[in-house]
C-alpha cells in the first residue's frame, strides 16, 4: 500500500477551485456534466496516471450508482474511531442515517467512490467522501452499503488490485 492523500488532496483543491471559480456561477446540469467530465481527465492526470492506477476511473457525476475503485483504500484517520454516515439501503438512496455512526480503521475496509457535497449545482467544498463498505466483520449487514466521511477525518492508500 501506498499514501496517495496528498495526491487526492491536490485534485480536491483543484477541483473544487475550479467548479466554483469556472463553472458555478450560473451553474446548470449542462455545466455540472462538462465539469465532471473535466474532473474524470484531471483525476487521471493528478493520481490515476503517476500512481499506475489504471483501473481507477473517476465517474462522471451524472451516474447514480457509481462503482468504487478498488485500487484506493480509505483508511479512517484515529485509532479511535471517527465519524461515518452510512446509507440506510442498497442501491444508496439520499438519508446517510444508519445507526452505526463511528469506525476505526483496524474494523472496516473501504474503497473510495467519489467525492460527495449534498448540492450538486452550488459552490463545491467537496467536504465528504462517499465511500463503499468491502469487509466490516463485527456489522456484516453494512458491507456492500454506501457511506460518506468528513475529509478531514481519512487518508487514502493505493492498493493492487488482484484480478479474478
């Protein structure tokens, strides 16, 4: 496993910079999908490409279930455990309010997904990731569920991913 965060954290800030300076005032669904489509090229360029990532594609905002890569782990940032807002349903739907509320990093294994802000045509601060639960041995009816954490609160990790 490699540390991929700052390389993450520079296409966040890029990207973010870029709706909000670029493409959000007078912002449509038609600039929403030109974005996105700017942001798959600039994931690829910032850390799909010098990470060897190549099976890590970005979705375009416009999918409704997108597929998590594989290849990037989000690791929660304390021993401790922080905070997570799981989808209450599979295929995700828009309330993050399962019960459990709070993992640790030695409990659960995630795959990044995409970043995540509730309103998708107004200023981006990119402020969670959505992430997809792999493995959570001690709350198995959560695996294959949709989360969001604060960005603040993970790091990212490139992984080799094993084809079948």
């Amino acid at each position: 496993m490699q540390d991929i965060t700052e390389a993450v954290s520079s296409f966040r800030e890029a990207a973010r910079h870029l709706w909000n300076t670029t493409f959000y005032p007078g912002a449509d669904w038609d600039a929403r999908d030109r974005f996105s489509l700017v942001c798959v090229a600039l994931f690829d360029a910032v850390v799909g490409a010098p990470f060897r990532l190549g099976s890590a594609k970005r979705p375009e905002m416009c999918e409704p279930d997108p597929a998590p890569m594989q290849a990037i782990q989000v690791i929660p940032g304390s021993k401790s455990g922080v905070p997570i807002m799981i989808n209450r349903s599979t295929p995700r739907c828009g309330y993050w309010d399962d019960p459990v509320d709070r993992v640790c990093p030695s409990e659960v294994r995630l795959e990044f997904v995409n970043f995540f802000d509730f309103g998708e045509l107004g200023r981006r601060d990119f402020r969670y990731v959505e992430v997809f639960i792999c493995d959570f041995p001690s709350q198995p009816h959560l695996v294959g569920r949709r989360a969001l954490m604060a960005f603040e609160h993970v790091s990212f990790r490139s992984v080799d991913v094993v084809s079948a």
